[in-house]
C-alpha cells in the first residue's frame, strides 16, 4: 500500500493540529521457504512508504481491493503490529519503538473500526440507494428522526 496523494488538497495548519503523522510507513512479512539451503530471505510487502497526517476532527477511511495492506496499515499505527521502517507519531510523541506495556496507557486514545461489507450492506439493494439516502438533501432534516423512521428510509427504493 502506497500513499495517493490525498492530501495534497489540505489547507495548511499547525503541528498542533495533527494527531496523527505517518512518515514512511514499511511492514515486511518473511516468506518461509522450503528449501534447506536457500540463503537469502524472501519477504512480502505489505506495506511500503506509506505517509499521511490526520488532523485533530478528521476521520481518515482506507479504501482498496482486498489483500492491499488496510488492516496492517491500521494494525501499524495503532502498534499492534511491529513497523519494519519509518515512524508513528501519535499526539506529538513517536510510539514506534514503545514496548506494549508503554503502549498500554495511549491504546484507550486509539481506536480502528474494520468494516464488515456484509454486515452492512443489504444485497437486495444498490450501493447508491444505500449511501445516497444519507447524501441527499431531500432527506436532511432539522431534528433527528425516529427509530422507525430512519429503517423506512433506509427501505425506501
């Protein structure tokens, strides 16, 4: 997983703003081979030279084909994985070499939320329908609707 560039839209702002700061992220796995005299060590890519910022307020969604590096990305920054290379720096203080037990205090700061496309998605619907309810101005009101109201909504085709 490689960066795309998506934040070169942002506004400029202080380091104060930013939570968290990924600097050229890399997470190598050893391939194990079968060979008893293979000398040199294989390995996989999972992530490579990924770097972003998140600011204080934002939400950042990783989004790409399965098996391109979401979950060890996410698993990287919030340390539940080991980095192979670069740094993570969580509120202004580099945790990539804090062991678990420093870690332990800044893991109720950390949160990631998988998402389960089946749990979540209806197949009976179109992803437009499903998403685009929640975008359209017709169905923005002032208050906050009702249970009931919210499932007939997410029901109407």
């Amino acid at each position: 997983m490689t960066e795309t560039g998506a934040s070169s839209h942002r506004v400029a702002g202080t380091d104060k703003d930013v939570l968290v700061k990924v600097e050229n992220l890399q997470k190598y796995f050893p391939v194990q081979t079968t060979s008893l005299f293979r000398r040199n060590h294989d390995q996989v890519h999972a992530v490579d030279g990924v770097t972003l910022e998140v600011r204080r307020g934002e939400t950042l969604g990783l989004v790409g084909e399965t098996g391109c590096g979401k979950s060890t990305l996410a698993r990287c920054i919030a340390r539940l994985c080991d980095v192979s290379a670069g740094r993570v720096i969580f509120d202004g203080r580099d945790i990539t070499g804090l062991t678990p037990r420093q870690m332990r205090p800044l893991r109720r700061e950390m949160q990631i939320i998988f998402q389960d496309p089946y749990g979540s998605l209806n197949p009976r619907r179109r992803v437009g329908s499903i998403i685009g309810g929640t975008l359209s101005p017709s169905t923005a009101s002032p208050t906050v609707p009702s249970g009931s109201e919210r499932f007939r909504r997410s029901w109407s085709w």
